[in-house]
C-alpha cells in the first residue's frame, strides 16, 4: 500500500495538471519508502532533482493556463510557487551541507498536497474549467 494514493479529492479535474500532481505524488511515496534507509544524503539530493523537474514543468503549465485565461489570483498563487520553490532549495542546501531533511521534507510535502494542491490549485481548476468548456 502507497504511502499517499491518488484519489478524487486530490483532482482538479483538469488531465495535464491532474497528471503533473499524479508525480509528485509518486516523488512522496518514492521519498516516504526511504524511511529506513542508510545512505539518506545520496537519497536526499536524488528526491530534490525529482522535485525541481517537478516543478520547473508543473508550475509552468499552471502559470501558462492561469495567464492564459486571466485568472485573477493569479499573483497570489504564483507567490505559493514561488515559496515552494525556495523551500526545495533550502532542502537542496540541506543535503549538501549538513543532514538529510527526511521528515521536514515529507512534512512539507504532505502539507503543500493539503494546502496548495487540493486548496489553491483546486479553486484554479474551478475557474479554469469553465473557461475551458466555454473555449
Ligand atoms: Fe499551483
């Protein structure tokens, strides 16, 4: 059994974005399963490439919809990006630097899925359906 499994609550109802959330969900399994793992720096720095693929494509996509079809919290969310992305790189730091960050990394990540995934991005994907189904 996963750690996190996908289900409809986590959905937005929108495939390309659900698809991208659908990975970073698997990030978060692949980090929960490391648990007990010894060599936890080389895991640690391996999770961070994961998570900044994850975000260089993902938040693009969002960001690109969110222009697109002028969404007006676009700035606000984009500044949960923009956090988001500092907080990978202070991990990255992390991992380099002094310890392997497992349980603030599962923590953040499982708050960010409760907070922005299934909070901010799902009242993006509100107004962006309808756009859409209006195109
Ligand atoms: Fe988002």
């Amino acid at each position: 059994m996963q750690f996190i499994q996908w289900d409809q609550s986590l959905s937005i109802h929108i495939e390309e974005i659900d698809n991208q959330h659908r990975n970073l969900i698997e990030i978060i399994n692949i980090l929960h399963a490391t648990a007990k793992a010894t060599d936890r720096h080389m895991i640690c720095s391996e999770i961070v490439v994961k998570l900044k693929n994850y975000f260089n494509e993902h938040f693009m996509t969002e960001e690109k919809y969110m222009i697109q079809y002028d969404y007006p919290e676009t700035g606000a969310h984009k500044k949960e990006h923009v956090e988001f992305i500092k907080n990978v790189l202070d991990f990255e730091t992390a991992c380099f630097v002094s310890y392997a960050p497992y349980t603030p990394m599962l923590d953040f990540l499982k708050e960010w899925l409760g907070k922005h995934v299934q909070d901010t991005d799902m009242k993006m994907g509100v107004f962006l359906k309808e756009k859409l189904r209006i195109e």
